[in-house]
C-alpha cells in the first residue's frame, strides 16, 4: 500500500494489523537506511510473517521488493507546495 504521508502509512499499518491476520513492514523517506532495509529484508522473506508493505513512494529508491500488487491509498500527493492530483504516468512509475 502506498501512502504519501507518514501519518497516514502508520495509520494504514494500524488498521491492517487490527482488522486483520496480517502483518506490515513499513518504508518512508526519512527511514534510517539501516531500518528501510531491515523492513525490505522481512518483507522479501517468505518465512517471516510480514506479508504486507505499506509505504510512501521511496519504495523506489534502490529496494529490490518482491512485490505482486500496488495499492494506492490515494491519488493526490503533496509536490512540496500545494496539493495535486497524480496522472496516470505518475501512478504508473510510482508503480
């Protein structure tokens, strides 16, 4: 699942963990790299119990996850000044 303020991926992963069996792996921006790929390593493990990542859009920084499905928790992102609707290349390359 990817979200695009760190507020809303911990509030994600609350929900997840609470309504359901699952559990998450977590990765943002500001993640200490040593963590970001601690949380990678877990969720690329298929004996770990962590099945699902919910993150912000580093999750194409130089990971290499094995992920199957993309979910995006919304389509409008901050730029940095304003809020704006993400196109359909946007969506697709965060993808």
């Amino acid at each position: 699942v990817v979200a695009f303020a760190k507020k809303d991926i911990f509030a994600i992963k609350r929900e997840i963990e609470r309504d359901t069996s699952h559990k998450c792996c977590v990765i943002y921006g500001s993640l200490p790299p040593e963590i970001r790929t601690e949380q990678a390593r877990l969720f690329n493990d298929q004996d770990s119990d962590y099945d699902i990542l919910v993150a912000s859009d580093a999750i194409g920084m130089g990971l290499n996850l094995a992920i199957r499905r993309i979910i995006l928790n919304s389509i409008y992102k901050n730029n940095g000044e304003t809020i704006v609707k993400l196109d359909h290349s946007s969506c697709k390359q965060i993808a």
